[in-house]
C-alpha cells in the first residue's frame, strides 16, 4: 500500500514514527534564567557534526502555560544551553513518566527523585547516574513547518561518560546499560546485541 501524507490516513494508526526509528533518546535537562529546572525526553534528535560536535533536536507541539513550544525549548532560548541525558533501560519508568504535561513550575527530576549534579562548563543540571550525557550551546532555532514545530541546533560542549560504560580499550559499550530507544506508537526497545562491519574500501570496478 501506500498513503499521500497531504490526505486522509487509511490506517488506524499514523505509522510514520515507527518507520523512522529505532530513534535515539535525549532525555533533556534545562534551567531557566529564574532557576526553574525542567526535565523531559525527546526522540527526534540526532548528532549531526564532528568537529566541532553538534546535534539537533525537534521540539513539537505546545503547552497552554507557555507561549510558544514547550519547556525545554522556553528554558533553552532563555539560558541559551541545554543537557542531553542518555538514558539506558533502567531509567525506562523515570523518562516515560517525565514525558507528562506537567506545569512548567514542576521540576520533574525532583518530582522523581533522581539525582541531579551541576554540569561543568554550563548553568545547568545533568542526572548523576546517567551512562553519558552531553552539555550543550544553543546555537540556533529553526521554525519548522507546521504549528509548533522547532528545531534546535547546539554545540557539544562537555561529554560525560559513566565509568562502568566503558570498556578496557576505551569504547563506550551501549549493551553494558541498555541503550533506551523510541520506536513508534507507544513502543521503546533497548541496545542487547551488536555486530561491527568494517567501512569497506572503494571498488577499482575490476
């Protein structure tokens, strides 16, 4: 089959999420300029850049309690930085249950009691226990098409890595936490089993 994104949808269910997926998880940290901490996950991000490292993510959608888009991205333009949690699987009940529409004086890592520690080189939270986590400079906010669609464009400053993630030679191993992922619908699965191709080389065509 196949369905114009522009009509009706002839499935019960919009399947577009679980096409693009598995999708990586940023379980996003902020603090606004009056102190008010936020903490809520995000599946459409993406690393796209090395040198210097930098990464997007898409806020969708709006809460009543702020003028355009949602917390994260209201503390974000307000501070200008921003922390990426990574999440494994026994974080798997905390970051759904973060995903809740609560006001924007809710301070969700509190709320759930999960530990929190001041990140290095910005003015903001990073969870203690999480197996990485990134610091981030908001560089830019593009408006996407469509109501309430923003991406936001930031530079990795800091990388945290948990000591217990990382092998003897120096990888960080994602199967040591389970790597949380969002797939669609309301379907997450977990990083159990990897396998590594070598890059090949370009073919002489002989």
């Amino acid at each position: 089959m196949h369905y114009r994104t522009d009509a009706p949808l002839p499935l019960a269910r919009n399947p577009f999420s679980a096409i693009v997926s598995p999708r990586p998880i940023a379980w996003i940290s902020t603090r606004g300029r009056d102190g008010q901490e936020n903490l809520a996950p995000y599946s459409f991000f993406s690393a796209v850049a090395y040198e210097p490292p930098q990464i997007v993510v898409a806020s969708i959608g709006q809460k009543p309690d702020r003028a355009q888009g949602k917390d994260t991205l209201t503390l974000a333009r307000e501070s200008g930085v921003f922390c990426v949690n990574i999440a494994g699987y026994d974080d798997r009940e905390a970051l759904n249950q973060s995903s809740a529409p609560y006001p924007g004086v809710v301070n969700e890592a509190a709320l759930l009691g999960l530990a929190t520690v001041p990140c290095e080189s910005i003015d903001c939270p990073r969870l203690a226990n999480a197996p990485a986590a990134l610091e981030c400079r908001l560089l830019n906010t593009i408006t996407l098409q469509g109501a309430d669609n923003f991406l936001m464009v930031a530079r990795v400053d800091v990388v945290h890595l948990r000591d217990d993630c990382l092998t003897a030679e120096g990888r960080f191993d994602v199967c040591r936490f389970r790597l949380l992922t969002r797939l669609g619908y309301q379907d997450f699965a977990t990083i159990d089993e990897i396998f590594t191709m070598p890059r090949p080389k370009a073919s002489d065509g002989s």
